[in-house]
C-alpha cells in the first residue's frame, strides 16, 4: 500500500503514520519522489484503508497491484541508475561486462582485462568462487582470485564484479570488489539474497534457469526490502526442450521487465503495469 | 551422400550414375554448384563409397553429416532467395510481412492493406481459413477469404499470402495466392508437407510450438524432397514454463539455422556445419 | 449452455427451443440424461439466459464453465464406455493394447499379435501409415499394412487399431480396422480432427508434445462436435528439458482429465470441475 | 577410477597406494565391498591407468563411466539403506513421511503429529526455516520451531525432518532434528551441499525445479564428496508449460535412478548404468 502525504505534513504526523503501521505488523519504507513524499508499508495484505485515509497527513492510498512491491514502478516510476565504480549502467550508454569464467592467475586475468578494455568493456569480471556441478572441478582461487581482481582494477581501472555463492564471503567481497553477482542457481538462496541486501554493493542478479519473470522480480525484492535498490537484473538465458543452444534467451522478458521494474533505459512511454 | 562430377562427364556416364543409385534404392537429386556439378543419393544410409568412387565420371563422394540433407549447406552452399511475387526474401533487404490474423471482411483487408503498406510492409498475409483451439470459433471465410486476398493485390500491389490447414485447400491456393504458410500445429503434418513440396509454392515453414531446431529442418526436408526449394523458416516463439509472455522468442535459433540452412542473409563468414 | 427440460415437454415445445437457439446462431446437441432430457447450445457466448429460461419447457439453464463444452462431465456426469470391437474401454478391466510401431509383413505381424495376446493384450496395434520425422525413412506397407491388421485380426481374434495420418485415408480405415489412432504430432491438425469426428470409429487421442491439458480436451472437443463420443485419451508423455528420458509421463494429468472428462474409471465421488 | 585391491594386501601397500593417489591430485575414497576392498580416485581424469596397475596390491583399474561418482553403482553396487531416528529409509517398506508445510504452534504440530502418525506416517516433518518467493511472506518460527520438533518428536515417538535454508543453522539442526532437508530451491546451493555432507545427517535432497537427473545426481555427490552417504533423493516434480498442475511429477526418473544410484528398493536384476 503506498500511502502519499500532504505537502505540509509535520514530523510528528509523520512518526504518528508510520507507528500506525508498524503496529499493524507492516514493514515501512519511505521515499521522497519527484512530486511527493511517499511511505509504502509491506506485508500486511488486510489493511484497512478508511482508516489508513483517516490519518492526519494521508492524501492518498493505493494498492501496488503486483506481488513485488518496492520492485514495482508503482514504488519508484523514475528510471534507476546503478554506479559500479564510475560506471553508470541504466543510462543512454550501453554498458559492456567482460571477462573470463574463472580468475585463474594474475597474469590471466591481467591479460585478459587489457584486451576486452581495447575491445570496449569498461567492468571486468571474473569468478573467485566458482558454483560447479561437480565437487571434484575446480572451485576457484577464493580470496587469492579476490586480490587479484582488486590488482585489475589498479592497473586498468576498470571497476571489477565477482560471483558470490555464500553468505560467509560478505566481508572479503566488500573489501575487494565494486559489485556482485548472484548466479542462476542462487537466484532463490534467500539467505543469499538478504546478504547482498544488506551487504549495500551492486548487485547483479542472473535469472534461475527456470525462474519465471515474477520469481525473478521476488528475489530482486528481497535484496530491496533489506535496503539495497541498486539491482541490475541479468536475463542470461532459460533451460527449455532444444538441446542446440546452452540456454535459451528470453529476449521479449527485456520489454516486460522495462514496464515493471525501475533500471534505467525503460521505455517510459509505454504502459507500465500491462502486463497481466 | 553428395557425389561430384568431373567437368567432361558425359550424358550416358551421368544416367549410369544415376541409374545405379535408383538400384540401390536411393532418392537422387541433381546441382549445378558454382563450381561442379553435383549428385544427392538419399535415404540409403548403407552406400558402398568405394564402389561410387569407383564409378566413371565421379570425382569425390562425401557423406551430408547431417540428419536434413537438402536442406544443409553442404548440399547448397550458396544463400537461398525466395520470391513472393515480385519480392525477394533473403537479401540485403528486411521483408515485412504483415497484415491481420483472419481476413474478415473486404473493406477491413483493403484497409489494413493499405495502412500496413504505408508502415512499410511488403507482402501482405491474411488467414482465410483458421486453425481455431475451439470448434465453435470463426473457421475463417474459407474461399471467400481467398479472393479477398486476391482483391488486395489487385488494389494494392502486394503479393499475399496466407495459411494453408488442408491438402484439399491445395488447389484454390494455387489460384489466389503468392505463398502459402504451414502453421506451428502443422509443422509436423507430413502429409501437408509433402503437399506443398509439390505445389511449388514459396512457403512459410513456422516453428512446431515444441519443435527442435533439427525437427524443424527435417519439415523443411520434406518439402525439399518433393522438389520445392522455396522456403522460408519462421522463428515464431516456442512453448516454455514463463506464463507473462505468450511465447518465448528463440532469438538464438537464428544463427544456428544461418550456419545450416542456405536461406539468404546468412552470414557466410562463419563456420557452415559448426553446431554438434 | 445447457437447458434442462421439463417431464411434461412436448416435442413442438422442443422444435421451437432448437430454433431459437438456431436462429441466434448456436450449434445444439440433446442428450437423454439418466434424470432428465438435456439440450446443449454451444458457440454462443452472448446468450440471453432470462430469454431462454421464459421458453415454455425449459426449466433450468446452467452455463459450461470449461471452455471445452461437450467433453466436460458437466454435460455429460456419467462415465464414457468405448468399444473397440468387443473390448470395452473405461470399464473395470485395465485395457492392453500392444503390438509393433510399424507393421512390416504379415509374418511379423501375426508373430508379434500372438505373442502380445499371450501377455494379455486385448487389442492389437501397429502402424500402416507411418509419420517419420525424416522423409527417407520407411513411411509404412499403407494400405498393404492395413490389410495385414485385418488378416491379424481374423486369426487372432483381436480388435485392431491403426494411425490415421491423413483425410485421405478415411475410406479404407473405415474398411479394415476397428479404431484409429491420431498421433501426438496431428493432435491440433483440426481438418484430421474433424475428419476422425465424421467417421463414427472409436479414436485414441494422443497428447501433443507441448499440448496442455486444456488444448488436448479442446481437441476431443472438434471430435465431438463432429458427433463422435467415442474417444480415448492416451497420455504419452510431454516434452521437457530432461534428457535421460524420451519424454516426461505426465501421471498428473490423469486424476486431472478424470474430474474432467467423463471417460470410463472415473473417480465419481471426487469434485467434478475442481480444478482452476 | 576404482581401484581393485588383492586380498593380502599389506597395511603399507594400502598407505603407498593412496599416498600415490594423493600425490597426483586425487580425492581418495575407501570401501570395504562385499567381495573386495576398494580404492577410489577421483578428481583426476588423466591418470596413467597402466601406472597405476603396476602398483603392488592392485588387482584391477576400472573407470567410472558416469560424472556422478561415489553416487554411481559401480562405487557402490548394494542398495543404501539410510536411517531416520528408528526407521529406515530404502527397504521393503514404503516409509511415508508426513506434516505442516511449516510449523506454526506448538498445539498445531502435536495435532497435526498425532492424525498423521493415525494415519501411517512413520517420520513427522514441518518447516522452520521456510524458503518463500516474497520476503513479507512468514518465514518461520526459526529456533523456536526446532524446539517444538524435537517436542514432537518426545510426544509421539515419531523422528521429525525439517527444511534447512542456510549454513547457519546447521549447528541447532544438529541439536534438534534427525534429518534435513534440502530444498529444490537449494539443490545447487553447494556450499549449502557442502555443509549438509560434513553435518552426517540424513538428508533429504530435493529435486530443483529445472534440475536434470545428472545435475541431481551431481548435487548428491557434493554431499558424499564429503562423507555423508545417507541421502534420500525426493523427486516432486519439474517445472514444464502445463498450467493445470503446480509441478509435473517425473516419474519415468524413478527407475533410471534406481539403475544409478543405490539407494534401497532398486531393481537389482536390471542393468546398473543402462542410461545413455
């Protein structure tokens, strides 16, 4: 429910509103949009709106009509933009991520960052822990691959992401790196999720294999709801019947995820809850 | 199996070639390739390559590595341009077709007609008789719709086409119409597509809603095999678990098909055979 | 639409519901219901139900929920027996149908058919007309094959069935086999549909690759439409990603088609139109 | 690779044998099989098989063919028997394990308990942690619903299983429950694998929502890589385009499991790795 509030409301009116709903067992976030200052209050879906209207300092009450909330442009219609160092992604400019699979040595990666720097990546990533089907392949050089990433950054600028897989790597990931990753098979590892919520760093977040548009919107909203909006949702490709391709691109969920969900570069002419 | 001819092969070594692969129970197709000309022994997977090689006038005998055969490019190197009418689909050029999903009335085919063309369109398509989920829903105009169709290219210029359901529409298509469509329902309604294999018709070969891309090639073998080589592979989404979007666009099909099948436009550059 | 009649209905009375319903453009099916006489007014959904119910005869109108109309258990409550020859399908007894995926002689067949019955098959199978993904392989004896399943049913006893992958073949199905079968890749192939309907034969209904439960009820339902009520689902498996398996059984969709659909062993003490 | 050893091997020979194994990289598992001791090697996949024949106390040097390893029959031929408290999982009876999605209260589980063991349940299990899609939703009673397992477990004799989402609770899992589960959303959480193999615990592995039966098997591996082998596979369907069921049941995977992976009830007399 976001609740929209007059122009001229006092502080106390404010406290009284959001006691009020933290009292009806709600979560409250509250954001001052272009226009006007807003309070959303979550996880209560039997909110009694004549009163919620009755409260000194309400204008307006209105239901977010999709199940993700803060992920909604219902919350925030404005376009986001997420810096991972000095590199805006969500803006006019298409942004380039490059590098390899796995950080292997320092001179690898090294070699590698210059190139793909020459080719037009301006982030480079590379895997310090690497999430393997099997147990016996490599697993990555963990926090050795972490320092080599951060020597990448000094030697060619460019900001550097790396997958992380556990909650027990959230310190060693905000000392060394700009932003994180949370691979397809985490998608729903909640833990995970409320991790990098909190953990504050961009996050880019990759659809699971067979994570519909919605699920994928659900764990963007856990990551918001612990206080991290700086999201940038990777469609890399669902598991479908054709064994020709690794994965099958779901180009059109571009669109559906413009209308939905705040990164930058939507299409703000078009209808932005159609979907159905 | 593709048998290479030697330039100064005479008529009577060629009908000996040919009339000993009849012997060996095979299909036989016939090229002029750029460079030689070429023979296609089909459907005996047990051939005797020394004794082909063996034979007077043939040069080299090699195997079409794939489960399609005509339809590869080891058969057909050289991109394929199909005309509807006076339109070629397969060049430098992006061909629009477009027009409404049945053809209802002739005031509102004229209009759409016109409008579509004005966007830009260049062959016009209509459904005349419509393969509806429901028994009860509108079938389609059926021949009626037909000569509507051909009453907008008289008035408009754009070649037409529309969707054929039924061997027994066969002949009526060939009256009104410049290309005929085979419908994702219909893609493995063999029968059908030997049909318009032996119309000759240009036709729009859409993807089976579970179709793999090999099973997709082999409808389209089936209308190579009958003598028709005008055929233009529609990628038109395929059935998937996500529930926002109606079907899910298989955008990587397209260059998976661009290394296999000679339609025009295929980036030549690349590697022919490269899938596994 | 269903409209239930009164006892005391005269059969003017009844002509003139059919021709109203007639005149507002509906296709009309009655059936004698163990309780009470029934019409069924179907592909219409703008039906003025006080107009209907002030019909001197009509006592009670009820609308289909589904949108598959005459194979719902809402027109039809009690279960459907089928006869193939004089095995009963949908009774107690669990049915066997056995026999090759292609009839290749008349030797092969009587074999297999003596063997098959020895394990306790009832009906005897095998394909005449054979639709291969690629058109070099063995498309079947036609109607060679068809006459060897007659012969196999007159030494053996057993009632034989058949894949009908062609309108054309109507005639000489109709002449030697005791059902038809309509395969997975035909199940949206409405002219096939519609074909099997006329010809009164019992039909088993393969489930589409990709079909939804939804989409397979809808195609029994241009069965029905046609007149033939004598129809057998056949589920046999859908597509999926898993590679291990040919195809995935979907064992969920029984108990589903069983609340649904009335054919024989339905659990009648279950909710009828229970899913959603 | 599984190396054979002879039946006079020395302690010494042993020692150098996996000393050797060690030395090139390998991951080294023991087992005492019916007929012979067994040595392991894995992670390695060029190793000099010759070298390793010449070894003195090995008798034979066979490859595992499958990328699951420890998980394969070859490792470990018999069925595994896996107990929960007092019953045991994989024999001639069917164990039925039953209870709350989540436990709410202490009077809702003891009730709900106390029906289900009426009923036939052997094992009573209730979510504490709970995985939901929206983080407003009720996350479980956490430490406090542990508390009443175990009450549970006092009261009614039954041994109680319960979801684990996070490395974090292993420590009060440990205290509190007889077995864990992981959840299909989890099943490539590896470090969540990882820590469930080092807990010892029987666990319940779920199979995720678009996971093959090869990743499924690998996910089982992870656990055994680290020396639990008490893993019960639970298969509750995949994810597919059929919107009537909420998951499709795989039940065609049952067999081909119990060709792989040895947990109790497989169909011995059947080939052991017959998949391809």
């Amino acid at each position: 429910m976001i609740l929209g509030l007059s122009d001229d409301i006092t502080d106390d009116q404010k406290t009284h509103i959001r006691n009020t709903l933290l009292d009806m067992g709600c979560f409250v976030r509250e954001t001052e949009d272009a226009e006007q200052s807003l309070i959303c209050a979550l996880g209560n879906n039997n909110l009694d709106v004549e009163l919620l209207k009755s409260l000194t300092g309400v204008q307006t009450v209105t239901p977010i009509v999709t199940p993700f909330k803060l992920v909604s442009r219902q919350w925030h219609p404005a376009d986001t933009l997420v810096p991972i160092g000095d590199v805006l992604v969500g803006g006019e400019r298409i942004v380039i991520i490059a590098g390899p699979c796995a950080v292997e040595s320092r001179e690898q990666a090294l070699t590698i960052a210059r190139e793909v720097k020459r080719y037009g990546a301006v982030v480079f990533r590379g895997g310090a822990f690497k999430p393997r089907t099997s147990p016996y392949s490599f697993q990555g050089l963990e926090e050795e691959g972490l320092k080599i990433l951060a020597e990448v950054r000094k030697q060619t600028g460019l900001p550097v992401v790396t997958e992380i897989t556990s909650v027990a790597q959230a310190d060693i990931m905000m000392k060394y790196v700009d932003a994180v990753q949370v691979g397809a098979r985490n998608m729903q590892n909640f833990e995970l999720l409320k991790c990098v919520g909190r953990m504050g760093k961009p996050v880019i977040l990759k659809r699971g294999l067979a994570a519909t548009i919605e699920e994928w919107l659900m764990s963007a909203e856990y990551i918001m709801s612990e206080g991290n909006d700086r999201i940038i949702l990777c469609e890399r490709g669902i598991r479908t019947f054709e064994p020709y391709t690794r994965n099958t691109l779901d180009l059109s969920a571009i669109p559906v995820l413009k209308k939905t969900h705040p990164f930058a570069g939507a299409d703000r002419s078009q209808p932005r809850h159609g979907y159905s």
